[in-house]
C-alpha cells in the first residue's frame, strides 16, 4: 500500500503533467499524452516522465521543429513550481509513440517502462 504522503505527491505531479500535456495537444501536432513511472522509495531518482506521439513521423516532425526541448521545458518549469528536481533528463525525460509501443510491447506501457 503506497503511503498517504506517496499519494499526495502522485496527485500533484499528475495535475502538473496533465497542465503539460493540454498545452503541447493543442500545440504539438500528433502530440498524444504524457505518462509517469516512478517507485516512491526512490524518488525522485526513480521518476520516468514518457511523453507519447501517436506515429513515428510525427514525432520526426515534432524534433524537427524543435518541439522536443519546449516539451522538456515546460515540463522541468512544472516540476520545479511543485520542487521536483530531475537529476538525469536523458534517462528521466523520454519520447515514445503510440506506434512503436503497439509494435515492440503489444501495446502494454507497463512492460515497456515499469
């Protein structure tokens, strides 16, 4: 059973990611949602951020154009305004797409990151 205080914290980072996520589906095309990992006895260490494209070639697109960094940077601005500092953006802060995940884990999230 995760602790109250886990909890607590999973509400607030999800209500930052979703602020994220509606900004970049109205401005990222092919931008499809975010997702989160994380083991709470390792945080904030352990967190996984995945934001989510729906095809491959938008995702191409979305890096062409530079959507990659803005995406990370609003992100990190989120983070900070509920004092979540990310040590490792490289490994912590990850693209995926819809499509690769269908094609490579069936779909399954979970067994892609968890």
């Amino acid at each position: 059973m995760a602790r109250k205080t886990d909890r607590k914290m999973d509400r607030t980072l999800v209500a930052a990611l979703t602020r994220v996520c509606e900004g970049a589906r109205e401005s990222v095309p092919g931008f499809a949602w975010i997702t989160h990992f994380v083991d709470y006895k390792r945080f904030p260490e352990s967190l996984l951020i995945v934001c989510v494209f729906e095809t491959e070639a938008q995702w191409q697109a979305a890096r062409v154009r530079k959507q990659d960094a803005r995406l990370i940077a609003s992100i990190l601005k989120e983070l900070e305004a509920i004092d979540i500092r990310i040590g490792d953006q490289r490994r912590q802060l990850l693209f995926d797409t819809e499509e690769a995940c269908e094609r490579d884990s069936n779909g399954n999230w979970v067994r892609r990151y968890g």
